[in-house]
C-alpha cells in the first residue's frame, strides 16, 4: 500500500490499459491527481471513469513519449491542472 499521496500529483505512461492502469488505479486510491497519459483515446477515456468510479481524480491526456513536445505538453498541462 502506498502512503498518503494526497496533494501530490502524478503522470502514468501507458496508463490506460494493464499494469499502467494498475499503477494510475494504485496512486488515485492513495490520493494522487493521476495524469494518464497514452495514445489510445477511448482506452484513456475508460481509465479516467474507472478512476472516478473509486472515488480518484485524475486526467487522461494523449501522448506519445517518444515525442518530446508531446511529453513537454504533457508535464506542462498536469503541472496547470494539478500543480
């Protein structure tokens, strides 16, 4: 189990399906704003609502890390929602 997290915000690549889902699952339950981010958009979309369906807040925003603007856009928008 993880320690409290609340306040704390975090970005999950590959966030939205398998292990990454696991892992954005695991930070929201510890209180975490999670940022997924992946290249799916309906995957991503789903991840968000099973987010909010245990009570977690969070964002799926579309990246794909082997584009650096894509990653720089990413930290950029999670660091404006969530600081």
């Amino acid at each position: 189990m993880l320690a409290s997290l609340k306040g704390k915000s975090v970005i999950v690549t590959g966030g939205s399906k398998g292990i990454g889902l696991g892992i954005s699952l695991a930070f929201a339950r510890a209180g975490a704003f999670v940022t997924i981010a992946a290249r799916g958009e309906e995957a991503g979309a789903n991840a968000v609502k099973e987010l909010a369906l245990i009570g977690g807040a969070g964002q799926f925003l579309q990246c794909d890390v082997t584009d650096w603007d894509a990653v720089k856009s990413t930290v950029d928008e999670t660091t404006k929602q969530a600081g």
